[in-house]
C-alpha cells in the first residue's frame, strides 16, 4: 500500500511537468501561426503597394499627356497632375490621425483574429 502512495504524488507531479510542456508547445505554435499569417499579410500588402505605385505612375503619366494635349503645353498638363496630387498631399495631411489610428486598429486586428 505503501508503494501506491508514493507513485500517485509522483505520477500527478509528472502530469503537471507534462501539460505545462504541452501548455508551452501550444503557446509557441500560436504564435508561430500568428506570425506567419502577419508575414504573409505583410508580403501581400507590399506587393500590392508595389503595383498600386506603378499603376498610379504609368496613369499619371497618361493624364499629364492627355491634359497637355488638351491644354496646348506640357507645362499646363503635367502642372494639373502635379496640383493633384498637392491637393492628394493636404489631404492626407490633415487627417493623417485617423488614418493612422484606422491602420493600427485593422494590424491589431489582423494579428489577433488570425
């Protein structure tokens, strides 16, 4: 009887060594997963920027040679675009906050949803 009671505070204390293990193992696979969803997140979002970038550069470039045939001057027609995205600028400028806090709350979001 002696030897039951013994093995039973020693196989409940291997228990608890093993699901804190397990506890652990958990942790770092969320974890791991949430990075990895953030990463790709982040690799798509860049890609996108990239050709949003080039989409707006070659449309840029096509405005500002349609305004300048229209307006009878390059300097006419690429200073509209250029006054565009001055107007763009100020913009963006003045509520720079709220995009800001729009931006962290759609990350956090992001990070902890996923």
């Amino acid at each position: 009887m002696e030897d039951q009671k013994d093995t039973q505070p020693q196989s409940l204390i291997d228990q608890i060594k093993e699901y804190i293990e397990l506890q652990i193992k958990i942790a770092k696979l969320k974890a791991i997963d949430g990075s990895s969803g953030a990463l790709a997140s982040a690799i798509v979002g860049i890609t996108l920027a990239i050709l949003v970038i080039f989409l707006v550069m070659f449309a840029s470039t096509a405005l500002g040679f349609y305004l300048a045939d229209v307006l009878q001057s390059f300097w006419a027609g690429f200073g509209c675009v250029a006054g565009l995205y001055l107007i763009l600028v100020l913009i963006l400028l003045l509520s720079s906050k709220a995009i800001k806090a729009s931006i962290a709350d759609k990350m956090i979001n992001k990070i902890i949803n996923d």
